[in-house]
C-alpha cells in the first residue's frame, strides 16, 4: 500500500509515527511544501531568542529511522481522488493508495492590502524567517502587529526581545479574546505593556497601506501608523488550496467523521487544517492547537493502520509561555457559576455548568492545569469537594482518584 501525507507538521509527523509503529510494509511518503525537517510552530520563537534547534522536535535523521520517505519543498497543487494522484507545482504528479490530508492553517487577514509586499506574518517558520531577518540585521526596527491573539502577543513580545519598537493594535477591548477571560487578559496586557509593547485596544486596522511596498496601517479612526516591518496577526484559515476542485467536502475546514476519514472514503484529514467537534459542546470548529493536531493524527494513524479508533474530540486549550509568568486558559470561559481566587499575582478561576468543571483560567499557578482538565474532560460532578477547588494545594502532585478521595 502506498500511503501519502501531505503536510509534516504535528499532524502529519504523529500520523506517520502512528502508522509506522502498526504498519511496517506500507509504503510512506510525507510531502511537505517548505524546505525544512519536521518542526514545531510552538517553539519558533525560543529558536529566534536563542539560535537554538528548539523547534526541530525530532531528529535530523527522524524520516529514515522512522522509513519515511521524507520530500521537502514539495507544494500539492491539485487532488485528483477519482484517479488516485496528486499533481505537484513542478509539473510532475504523484499517485496513492491512501491520503491523509495534514495541510495546516495559513494566515487569515480579511484587511485591504494584506498581501502587499511588506505584509508578514509568523504562521510557518518560511514565513517568520523573512520577518526576523530583517530585524536582526537592523534593517528593521520599527514593527506594527495588527491583532492581539495569541499568536499576535508572541510575536509583539519576540520582536521586543529582538530590540524592535513595538506597536500593536487590536480591534477589541482585551487582548486573546477567544481564550482568556477579561481578568486574565488583563494580567496579560499589564505584562505586555511593561515589556514596552505599546498595546492598543479598540484599535480597528481597516487597510495596509503603500504603492507596491506596504508602509503602514490606516486605521478605521482615519489615523495612519507606518513602521518597518508589519506584521498581520488577525488569524488562521485551514489551508484548503490543494482541495480545490476535488470534490473533497469542506466547510470552514476539511468536514470528516468520527474517525478524521473526509467525505472520500481513502483520504483521512488531520490538524488545524481540520474541523472536528468540540470534546465539551459538541460543537464542529477548528481549534488550532498543537495537542489536538497530534491526537488527531495519530488517530488518523491507526485508522489507516486498519485499528478501528474514533477520535474523542478537540480540546480548547492554549497557554502563555513566553510572558515570564505562565498563563493556561482550557474550555470555555462562561458557566453558571463562576470559582475565582485572586492572591497576589496568582488567579484561579473555574467555571461551572451544574457543579460540572467547563472552563478554567489559571494565572501564575498552573500546577492545577492537569487535575482541573481531567475533572473537565470526565464531566465530573464536583459537589462534593466545590469548596476545595480553589485551595491552591488542590490536586497538586494527585492522579485525579488520589485527589477526589482526598478532598470528597
Ligand atoms: C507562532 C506559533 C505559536 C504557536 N504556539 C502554540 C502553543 O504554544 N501551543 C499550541 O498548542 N499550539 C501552538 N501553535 C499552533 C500549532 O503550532 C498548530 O496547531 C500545529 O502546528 C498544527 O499542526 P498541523 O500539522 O495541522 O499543521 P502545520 O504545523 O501548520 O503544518 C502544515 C504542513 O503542511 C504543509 N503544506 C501545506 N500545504 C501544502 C501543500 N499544498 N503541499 C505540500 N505541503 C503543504 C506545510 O509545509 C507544513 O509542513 C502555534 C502556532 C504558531 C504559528
């Protein structure tokens, strides 16, 4: 059998490594449209702060240990499932018995003159290496980033650390509105600023502006900001190119059923190109985030494999690393009672929906992130130990049955 996988981020490396601990007779090709091995989005910006091989999470010699064969700068063009091929940008096509579908997400910028030149962003590292050259070579030291989401206040902070003026505009009154709650996102944004990021809330950009060359921003308010470098940060798309003209089901992302297989019966579909439902709501979304987008290849793996597995569904999660003070945000940030601590620069906060955990906040603390998930994921009833929850010992260093018997 010979099975193809294109895209080697998250999604697509854990299908491969899942495949190959079931399957060692397949043929495996992994496709990749960038120049490099696999690696992690997440640990980008420790690679441009230290020069380090951070974000090279697997070996250089991952691809023949693992017997994958491994093609990089290899861009899908075309899918073709009524034949079982792929066309490639140089012309040449490629056929399979199998696909998976790990394409990722591109940048999502609904602003007039996001794709001038001069327009950045930090999506993929072919992306962010052309933006952090520029400011370490000093050619650039003035940054303007519109939005303030997660990846938006990674970026802000890197290119303060790398010496850059930073200015950073975001349409709503907190900064990473999806995730944090208006408290914890003001922790976030006092952090922020005190690292010089100059943050500026209900600051609507409407336009890039510049000839040929973006130069600035227009701003709804008529006012113009120009800077060296301008960075859009206002979000993700799954990248859908290479479906065009398949037939492949999608809506937002590529639709799949409870085992990731798309609406063509031999391709599976993995990662933030995907939309699968929400673990808590039930919902269909994508949630773009690491953890899903291995937990969704491996169980793309196994069903390739022929192990019959569904896949549980997608966490919202997202967490803050580089603020100096860790941040972890999971489910959703409403219920109908709301737990809250606040000590110093520690906040806890949990929601409930009927004494069952839907959503927590934590804020300096986050030892209680892995107890607090699992209570959320099991749909525990916490009654009997509510007024526990918020002691800062709670479940620390506890497998969950440890901690309910200790607290109930
Ligand atoms: C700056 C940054 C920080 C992040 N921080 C965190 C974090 O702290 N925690 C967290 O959980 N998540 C974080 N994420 C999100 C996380 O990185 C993604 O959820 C994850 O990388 C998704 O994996 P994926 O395999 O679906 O897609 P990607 O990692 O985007 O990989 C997509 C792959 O598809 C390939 N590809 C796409 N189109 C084609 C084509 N037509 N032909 C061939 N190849 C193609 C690309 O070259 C690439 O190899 C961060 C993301 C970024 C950008």
């Amino acid at each position: 059998m010979k099975i193809v996988i294109i895209g080697a981020g998250p999604a697509g490396v854990s299908a491969a490594e899942t495949l190959r601990a079931h399957d060692r007779e397949s043929e495996v090709i992994m496709l990749t449209a960038e120049p490099y091995p696999p690696y992690s989005p997440p640990a980008m910006v420790d690679h441009f702060l230290t020069g380090s091989d951070a974000h090279l999470w697997r070996d250089p010699d991952w691809a023949e240990q693992a017997g994958v064969d491994y093609r990089k700068g290899v861009e899908v063009t075309a899918i073709q499932p009524d034949t079982h091929s792929l066309q490639l940008k140089d012309g040449s096509g490629l056929e399979y018995d199998r696909l998976v579908l790990a394409t990722g997400g591109g940048l999502y910028a609904p602003l007039e003159g996001a794709d001038l030149a001069g327009v950045f962003n930090f999506k993929s590292l072919s992306a962010a290496e052309t933006l952090i050259k520029k400011v370490k070579s000093g050619s650039a030291s003035t940054a303007i980033v519109v939005g303030a989401g997660f990846i938006g206040m990674e970026i802000a902070l890197l290119l303060r650390e790398l010496g850059a003026a930073v200015t950073q505009v975001e349409m709503l009154d907190q900064v990473m509105a999806a995730m944090l709650d208006a408290d914890t996102a003001a922790v976030a944004l006092d952090i922020l600023r005190e690292r010089g990021v100059d943050v500026r809330l209900n600051t609507k950009a409407a336009a890039f502006v510049g000839e040929k060359q973006a130069k600035g921003i227009q701003l709804e308010s008529g006012e113009r900001l120009e800077a060296d470098v301008l960075i859009a940060a206002t979000g993700i798309k799954p990248n859908l190119k290479p479906l065009e003209g398949s037939g492949i089901a999608h809506d937002w992302g590529i639709t799949v059923d409870e085992h990731l297989r798309t609406s063509v019966s031999d391709i599976y579909a993995a990662g933030d190109a995907v939309e699968t439902t929400d673990r808590l709501t039930g919902e269909t979304f994508v949630h773009a985030i690491f953890p899903n987008a291995v937990e969704q290849g491996r169980v793309a793996g196994l069903n390739l494999a022929g192990i019959d597995t569904r896949y549980e569904g997608a966490d919202r999660m997202n967490s803050l690393k580089h603020l100096g003070l860790p941040i972890m945000a999971a489910g959703l940030k409403s219920g109908d009672e709301v737990l809250r601590t606040r000590q110093g620069g520690h906040i806890r906060t949990i929601y409930l929906e009927d004494n069952r955990i839907v959503g927590f906040q934590l804020v300096g603390d986050v030892t209680a992130a892995g107890i607090l998930r699992s209570l959320m994921n099991q749909g525990e009833n916490i009654l009997p130990y509510k007024d526990r929850l918020l002691n800062p010992n709670f479940g620390q260093g506890m497998l969950v049955w440890d901690a309910i018997a200790a607290y109930a």
